[in-house]
C-alpha cells in the first residue's frame, strides 16, 4: 500500500480496520502513516517525502520521489505481492500500478482522482492502471462502469468516524473553552506547502473578527510538531503573534465540534467540516505560478467538497488573491450571526453525511479480498 499524506493515512485505516481481521498473518507494508500502522503496517519510507503539493514544488523533489518509486517498483516486481493498493496520491501511485498491472500483480486505487473536476482524460490512465478502483461519493461509479472499469462504491469512511451529532459543549469542556462565546476553528492545511501560503491570511482572517467580538475564540489545531513550529514561524514573521490563538495538537475533530463556523483549506478537511454540520468558509492559496497554470483545467465552478457534492455554492470559497481577510472574515461573520442560514446549511449537511453513509471497511475489505481471489 501507499498512501501519501494525513488525509489518505486516515483512508487507509478505515479500510485496514476491515482486512486485517481477515488477513491476521498478512505482511502489509509500503509507505503509510501512524494511523495504518495501528493495523500491522510497516513503512518502508517515511509518508512525509510524498506529502508536496504544487506543480513547482514537486518538481523540486521529483528527483527524491522518483528514487523512490523506482526502489519500490523493484521491491515489489521481486516480491510479487497479492494486491497492491494505492491510495489517493495518483500521480506516485497511477505509473507504479501500469509497471505492475502489466506484470500480473492486482492493483487496486482507492480515491478516485477527480477526474470529474479537471484532468477527465486520466481515465484511459486509471483504466491502464487499475484492476479495481474504490470510490467515495456516489456520482464516481457511474463514470467509471461507462468507462468499463471494475468498481466498488464504498461510501466515504469519514461519514462512519463523525457521529451523525456531536457535542458541542462536551468538545468545548476538552479543550477548555468558555461555553457561551462564539467559537472559530481555523484549519490552514496539514501540509507545510498549505501552511506556507495560507497562514498568514488565516490568521489576520481572525484578527479581523476577534476585533469585531473581542470575547470570540479561536482554535488552530496542528497536524504535528513540524507544522506547530513552522505555523509559529510564519505568524511571528508576519507580526500576528498578538492574534489570540488556541493552538492544540491534533484533535481536530475536536475543534471542528467545538466551533460556531470554520475556516478551512480547501481539501478533505472541508468535508470534515460539513459531516459535523458546521457553517465553513472554504479558502485556498498557493504558489502563483501553480495557480496560473491550476486555475483553467478545472471543470466545474467549485473546488471544495462539500459545494461539489451539493452542485451548488452552499458555502462561500475564496481562492487565491480573492482569499483575501476580509471578505472571509464578512463572509464567516455573516454565518456566525445568522441562524437561519446555520439551520439552512445544517439540514443540507445531514442530507449529505446520509448519501455516503456506507459500512466502509467491510465494503472495502471484501472489494480487496474478492480481487486478491480472483488471481
């Protein structure tokens, strides 16, 4: 298996969660993260040296990444393993599964790319690529049966990890927030590319709003050490240290429940955000070159999850130099004050957490089983 960040660490467990059980003895390695290593899973190479995103900052690791898909591909052709399972990461993953589709090893993706917002052409790829592929939101197995490509839709695992309710007040108590203030949760990304060109915006975001309601919280969980210290460098740099900030380790989930509203880099966290029913603004900033390039391939008018599910704009996205704080912190202040729109955005979000609903890591786990079978 490979998975190649915290979002795709989180996927893999699910679907661990439902194969170990049925493979006790199996030897499962790859590259993975500390959530798939609660299932048996042995890291080959540490999940950070594929966490780059960006057309320009890959490149400037191409030359590390590429070493070390050529190291695996040569491990595995030698191994022959029973099925390989790439999870999300489709540009590592998608060429290692052709070498070895071609030599006789199953291959599985689990995630399909979003082929139907940018890149649709990658389909003749994947067909090349896969044996089987797993997808999460109901509209992808169509696309892919049209294309006559085996699949499996196994409803999105973060449906079954969030409760259908949550408690706020339980959440507040955790993390030691005052009950009656209006609270903020501000997620800028778990990779340092996020954190690098979102931060800053976030966090004057905050000061804006925190001028506006001085008794407003804010939480800011961090993903690991790495990105508490370089989030702290950033805000130091950009002299908004003065921001009153709850910064937590982890616990994101926990800060999502504890919150009013959300600000949230555009990615799987939006989904996070809309399966625990919160009001969220969806923002995204990144390298300039990248944006240039990024910003005519799409194919639709949203990027965040939760509006692409919904085919409408159900909450407000800012992106690039329209991330700009304050029209995000209008546009959070505007939820936070109006219950109306919080009920509105509650009930579309309940309707959406029921649509991807599935037992995942059973669903999952017997996709995986049935091609290792097939052999």
């Amino acid at each position: 298996m490979v998975a190649g960040e915290t979002s795709g660490d989180m996927l893999a467990n699910r679907l661990l969660s439902g194969l170990r059980p049925a493979l006790p003895d199996a030897h499962m390695h790859g590259i993975g993260g500390p959530r798939m290593a609660e299932h048996g899973f042995i890291n080959d190479w540490p999940m950070e040296k594929l966490s780059v995103r960006g057309l320009f900052e890959v490149l400037a690791h191409y030359r590390e990444i590429s070493g070390i898909r050529k190291q695996l591909r040569e491990q595995l052709l030698l191994e022959r393993p029973d099925v390989f399972i790439g999870v999300d990461a489709p540009d590592f993953n998608l060429d290692l599964e052709i070498q070895l589709k071609r030599a006789g090893i199953p291959t599985m993706h689990y995630i399909s790319p979003s082929i139907w917002a940018w890149r649709g052409g990658r389909i003749k790829k994947i067909a090349e690529a896969v044996s089987h592929m797993l997808v999460v939101f109901p509209f992808e197995e169509e696309i892919y049966r049209k294309a006559g490509i085996p699949v499996t839709y196994v409803g999105h695992p973060l449906a079954q990890v969030i409760p259908m309710e949550t408690d706020m007040a339980a959440a507040r108590d955790e993390l030691g927030l005052d009950k009656n203030a209006r609270v903020v949760t501000i997620l800028p990304g778990s990779r340092m590319s996020e954190l690098k060109y979102n931060t800053e915006a976030f966090i004057q975001t905050a000061k804006i709003l925190c001028q506006r309601d001085p008794q407003l919280q804010i939480v800011v969980p961090m993903a690991g050490d790495k990105q508490r210290s370089y989030y702290i460098k950033l805000v130091v740099d950009a002299k908004l240290d003065d921001v009153p900030v709850l910064l937590i380790d982890g616990r994101s989930h926990t800060a999502i429940a504890a919150a009013d509203a959300v600000l949230v880099a555009s990615g799987t966290a939006s989904l996070e955000v809309a399966l625990f029913k919160k009001p969220m603004v969806i923002a995204y900033k990144m390298m300039e070159a990248s944006w240039q390039i990024l910003r005519h391939m799409g194919y639709q008018p949203w990027i965040g999850l939760p509006n692409i599910l919904a085919r409408e704009f159900l909450v407000p996205e800012f992106l690039q130099s329209a991330a700009r704080p304050d029209a995000m912190a209008d546009a959070l202040w505007q939820q936070l004050s109006d219950e109306a729109l919080q009920q509105r955005l509650k009930q579309r979000f309940v309707d959406m957490h029921h649509s991807l609903l599935r037992d995942t890591a059973n669903v999952s786990a017997q996709a995986v089983l049935q091609l290792i079978s097939a052999k």
